[in-house]
C-alpha cells in the first residue's frame, strides 16, 4: 500500500509538472527559460522525498545527494523564489485540482494525498480534509470512506 502511494504521488507530481511545463516552456506564448528552469528546480526539489523534505524543514535545496547538481541551479532560483511559489501555489486553484486530482488517485487515503502533493506535509492533513469533504459536498468529487477515516498518531509525522 505505501509502494502504491509513493507510485501515485509520483505520478501526480509529474503530472502537474508537465502540465505546468507546457504553459512555462520557452516555445510557449508567455513562457521564458527561466520560467521553465525555475520549474524544473522546484520539481527536481519536490520529487525527490529527501530533498522535499530538507526544503519543508528548513528551506535547504541544494547538496542534498550525489545526483543533485546545485551549479546548474546557480542563479536559476533560490530558497526565496521557491518559498515564493510555495505561497503562491498553496490555496490556489492549482493546488485545489492537484488535490481533487490526488484524491481521486489515491481514493481517499488522506496520507498518500499529503505525499502526492506539492508541498505537502502533515500539517496540511486536517486543511486537505476540510477542502475535500467541501468538494464531496458539492459534488465535485466522489466520495471514498477513508477521508472521514481517523489517522493513528503514529502514522503522522513519517
């Protein structure tokens, strides 16, 4: 089941990436390189479970493993500009269909939706279940059990 909700959260991620990709890509009307290398910072960044990690604790975003090539970045974005898309993305609407999004994928499960999403920890659980049993409500999506389902102290904080 956790193997399943790390394949899902994956999925969506790379999902909303592409789909952003298309709007930001230099060919685009509106797109720029940079744009479209701020975003593929932030998703490298949020793909990678350590890396998102470090970066929700306390903002690190480079030197975080072998593979990581922060000279690349250099320049690109830093802490402050992916704080700034972190403020801007959460409450959004693009947030809200990446949410109805991975809800629907992960059919409920409230911590597979936290690890599905941008920016999403722990914390957000009780706000992710507010907005999606508002969306049951009005129909917007389907309704699945494990939304109103308690979670056990010890799975939080993973």
């Amino acid at each position: 089941d956790a193997a399943e909700s790390a394949d899902a959260r994956r999925a969506l991620l790379t999902k909303a990436y592409r789909r952003r990709a298309l709007r930001v890509h230099p060919d685009k009307p509106g797109g720029s390189a940079a744009k479209f290398q701020r975003l593929e910072f932030a998703y490298r960044v949020l793909k990678h479970d350590g890396k998102r990690r470090a970066y929700n604790d306390d903002g690190i975003t480079t030197d975080l493993d072998d593979d990581w090539d922060a000279a690349k970045y250099r320049g690109v974005i830093d802490a402050a500009e992916l704080r700034a898309f972190r403020q801007a993305y959460v409450g959004g609407d693009e947030e809200r269909g990446d949410l109805r999004s991975a809800y629907c994928a992960c059919k409920g499960d409230l911590l597979a939706i936290v690890e599905a999403m941008w920016f999403g920890d722990d914390d957000q659980i009780e706000r992710y279940r507010l907005l999606l049993q508002q969306d049951v409500a009005a129909g917007h999506v389907p309704r699945y059990d494990k939304l109103y389902a308690t979670i056990a102290p010890s799975k939080l904080k993973r």
